[in-house]
C-alpha cells in the first residue's frame, strides 16, 4: 500500500532529515498521512493542484497516493527539503508528481491552477500573499487549520478581499476516520479580470456623478 510506504519514509528519513520530529512517529498515520489525505473529497476529479511549503509532503504527498487522478505540483523552498520529496516521490513510485524549489512567489505567472493546498505554513494573510497569485479564476484555496481559523478569517479578511478573494468556507474532513477531524479553509478566488472592469465602471459612474 502506497500510503503505508509513505508513512514509513516519514518516520524514518523524515525524522532524520528534521521534517517531523522524532515524537511524532507513533503518530505519523492518522496525525499526518490520514489528516491529509481525508481532505480529497473537497477536489474535483482530474485536477492540477498546486501544494505550497510541502515540507514532509504533507498534504501534497498524501493526495497523490489518495488521488492518483490529480496533478500534484509541490513548492518548497528548502534545498534539504525537495532533495528528500524526491527522494520520496521515486520510492513510493508516484507518476502524478513533480517537485519544484523555490518561494511560492517564485512561481507566480508560471504555475496556475483550480487548487492549492498548504498545511500549517503561515498566518492566513501571509499564506493569502503567497497562494491566491497561483489560483485560476474560481479557484479554491485549500487551508489545513487549527481550531482558531474562525478568529484568523475575522481578523484577515480584508486582506483576503484586497488580494481577490470573494469567499471563505470553513469545512470539516475524516468523519469516522480520524480521531480528530481535520478542519479546511477554502478561500474562493474571483475572477481579477471581472472584479477590474466593475470597479472601473464604479470609477467612471462616480465621475460622471461628480461631473
């Protein structure tokens, strides 16, 4: 099982190479693979999904061994970080993967796609900054959160706003699967091009009154 060699790695060269710390190996499966594999249902079949800060390859990892229908792209930063997801990709044996270095800035006008995916990377209006460039119109980002994600969307929401957002959904994952549910934000992308061209007819109307 895919899933099973993939937890194996994780507690094993994941641990030596500083990816998860060595007191989470009893819990490796249900607190990281099982945590993010759950979230699948929330993506459409047949999808490119863009995964920021990979790190342990998690959730991108896990999504590609639960969804082998997907194209999964992993960002990271950390040289010691994608020498160790490739290294992963090439003994689990994915097909669905490829393992790009860099910031997720990096990547914006290069990769684009419907779904991105981060797991415990940074406060909501930082991991917006990096995520939202990468998503296509009607594009969902797909936030793995603690339980304070009502508290972060409250506070950040303008931001989210300012950066092209129109929506956000707390969702719940792994009812029956997992001991604790895995909480997503999905964080809904407009449409720039659409959202310009109203706040220009906004402009020009208010001129015209002012006219």
């Amino acid at each position: 099982m895919l899933a099973e060699r993939f937890a194996g790695i994780l507690a094993d060269s994941g641990v030596s190479h500083g990816l998860i710390g060595p007191r989470e190996i009893p819990r490796v499966w249900e607190r990281h693979v099982l945590n993010c594999a759950v979230i699948h249902p929330a993506i459409p079949a047949d999808q490119m999904v863009i995964d920021v800060g990979s790190g342990a390859g998690l959730p991108g990892l896990a999504l590609a061994i639960a969804r082998p229908d997907l194209e999964l792209h992993l960002i990271e930063p950390m040289l010691r970080r994608t020498n160790w997801l490739s290294m992963a990709v090439e003994e689990i044996g994915l097909t669905n993967v490829t393992v790009h270095r860099g910031r997720a800035e990096e990547f914006v006008g290069i990769l684009r796609a419907p779904v991105v995916t981060a797991r415990a990377v940074a406060r909501l209006s930082e991991l917006a900054k990096w995520c939202l460039p990468l998503l296509l119109p009607g594009g969902s980002l797909l936030a793995i959160k603690g339980l304070s994600v009502a508290e972060e969307v409250e506070s950040d929401r303008a931001t989210l706003r300012r950066l092209g957002a129109i929506d956000e959904v707390i969702e719940t994952f792994g009812v029956g699967i997992v001991d604790q549910e895995t909480t997503v934000l999905r964080v809904v992308m407009g449409d720039r091009t659409v959202q310009r061209e109203a706040r220009s007819k906004k402009n020009k109307s208010k001129a015209k009154r002012r006219g």
